[in-house]
C-alpha cells in the first residue's frame, strides 16, 4: 500500500509506501525537502500538514513540542503517513538535483590540526562523478549498518582538480567511529561512504548579506560555503563567525584570516567562549550568536547559515528570530547532533 503526499506550495507529489518516513521517499524521488539529521533530533524537517493523517516515529520535544504537534507541525524524517496527505514546506531549489550515490573512498591524508580534530581527505574512487552543494555532507556506513555523517570541508569545484573530499571530524571519547579515527585509521584504509545529503547550502538565488555562523568543527562546511563563494565571484557581503572555546579550538584561523583577506566582501570574526590565560588572546570572547547580535541587532533583511552544535544552532534560531528580527525562514542551519544528542537519556 502507498499513500500520496503533496508538497505546497511547490505542487510536487510522490508516493510513499507503508510505514516510510516522508522525507525518505521524498529524498527517494528527487523532492527537495528541508532536513538535518534525519533522527527526529534537530527539527530542520519541520513542515505543516495541511491535510492527511500521520503518525509520529520517536523524537526529541525540542526538535517537536507537543504545542507544536497539535497546532499541526510534523517532522517529515519521521512521519509516516496513514492516509494521502498535502504538506506545506518551503521548496528548496536543488536539493534533489544530485543523486545520492554508494561508493568505496580511500583514506588519503589525516592531519591533526588540534588535539581532538582531524582532518581526513578521502580519495573517491576515479570512475564516479560524485556531485554535491558546498555545504552538504556524506555518510560513513560502518561495518555494523550504523551511520555517521560528516559534511565536506572543500568547495565541490575542487573535485576537478582531484577526486577527494575533506572532513573535519572532532573525537568523541568513547564513540564507535572516531575512537577508531584518532586510535586505528590508517592512510590508504578502505571505507564506504554514502551521499550527498542535506539542504545546507547557499541560496543563490538571493541578494541579501550573508551571516555564516559556526561552532567547532561547524566550520567544515561554512569554510566549504566560503570556497565556492570565491570560486563563483559571489559578492555579497558576508560575515563569518567562528566559536570556539580556546584558541587551540580555531583550528583552521590561519585559513579563515586569509580567505577574508582575498574576498573583500567578506569579515571573518572569531570568539572563544572560555580563553585560557596563555593563550593571549584579545579578540572576541563570550557566546558566539551574542557577537552576531551585537554587531548585527537588525538581522530584518539577511540571511544567516549556521553550523554546530545543537545548542548554539537552536539559541541563534530564537534570539535571531525573536529579538534581531531575522525572517524565520532565512535561517538555514545543520546542527552537528551527535549519537549522544540523540540519545540523551543513553
């Protein structure tokens, strides 16, 4: 048995079988749906149903509120429909315009840039003309069938010039996979990785100025977003804020300094949360979107693209939104959501 789901106000409309999530069969059919995480952890998905029925796989209330739920939101990633159903969701413009593809990747290059990041370039294999959006990411399937997800670091455009992909992963001490990272991987290991993924990437469609906003190893696909604005001339104004909590957390500062002294149009402003006494920093200190804030009270005609971790994403959502006047619907986030984000109560 399928179901029929309409998408307004696109007026897309694709089958999904018997107790498949929306988005999987979205993603399956090439409609590009909004979506993060796809666990029911960070709500990117979130969209309004208009009519129809669905019931609601595990999530999390922050992703979902039970408020919101009765007002008639759903999350597609784990919503599966009962009856023929017509959602409301912003179209995204090319989401579904690469295929998702299956593919072995050779471990190229680690490096260490700090203690606990590293960046891994993996070499894909000759024969696949793998596409994505500066900003999306791709999967690692393990030997188990778990997944772990981590967006590429370098401008698709790259690729030309040689089949790898960059990630920056941070260790998580005690996780299945980047235990294995910063403890056994090796150059030249063989892994399977599976994309692209996502709909975090630049509207090019639009004239408006540019937040990118990161956490962490965020920065992996700001700096992609960042790449493929120089390749493409893009000249909007653009501000890049980076958090961190030291100065060893920057991990990429050199690289940031310098993209913003070749681009004119772009500011890079980084801030640490709590800087060491030897690190000697003068910079910016304190909450990374409190900076944004600050600099930017009236967010009323910008865009903003954030990445990191879930509590920072979701507080410049709010404060944005709420106090700076930013369009809810020009906030563009992926939340970097961990196994332990979500699976809080484990």
């Amino acid at each position: 048995m399928t179901f029929k789901v309409t998408i307004q106000p696109a007026g897309v409309s694709f089958d999904v079988a018997r107790d498949e999530p929306i988005l999987a069969a979205a993603i399956r059919a090439g409609v590009g749906l909004p979506y993060g995480c796809r666990d029911g952890a960070c709500g990117s998905c979130k969209s309004k149903l208009l009519e129809g029925r669905v019931i609601h796989g595990a999530h999390q209330l922050k992703a979902l509120s039970v408020a919101e739920e009765e007002a008639g939101y759903i999350l597609t990633c784990c919503a599966t429909p009962t009856t023929d159903c017509v959602v409301e969701a912003r179209s995204v413009p090319g989401a579904g315009e690469f295929p998702v593809l299956k593919m072995p990747a050779r471990v190229q290059r680690i490096e260490r840039p700090a203690p606990d990041v590293a960046i891994v370039t993996l070499q894909l294999p000759a024969n696949v003309a793998f596409k994505y959006h500066a900003g999306q990411y791709l999967e690692f399937i393990l030997r188990d069938g778990a997944r772990r997800s981590y967006s590429m670091a370098n401008a698709p455009h790259t690729l030309q010039q040689s089949p790898t992909v960059e990630l920056h992963i941070r260790h998580m001490p005690g996780g299945k996979f980047t235990d294995h990272v910063f403890g056994a991987m090796k150059e030249k290991e063989i892994l399977r990785v599976e994309g692209p993924f996502g709909s975090f990437f630049l509207r090019e469609d639009s004239a408006k100025p540019i937040v990118l906003l990161a956490s962490g190893t965020g920065f992996a696909p700001i700096k992609a977003i960042v790449e493929h604005m120089k390749m493409k001339g893009i000249d909007r104004p653009a501000v890049l804020y980076w958090g961190c909590r030291t100065r060893t957390d920057l991990y990429l500062h050199e690289w940031a300094l310098q993209a913003a002294a070749e681009m004119p149009n772009l500011t890079y402003v980084p801030v640490l949360s709590e800087p060491r006494a030897d690190d000697g920093w003068t910079g910016r200190t304190g909450f990374v979107h409190h900076a944004v804030m600050a600099d930017l009270p009236d967010l009323s005609q910008h865009q903003v693209y954030a990445c990191g971790a879930p509590v920072m994403v979701d507080a410049a959502r709010r404060d944005f939104v709420e106090r700076c006047g930013l369009p809810a619907d020009e906030f563009y986030a992926d939340s970097f959501t961990s196994e332990a984000d979500k699976h809080p109560a484990a």
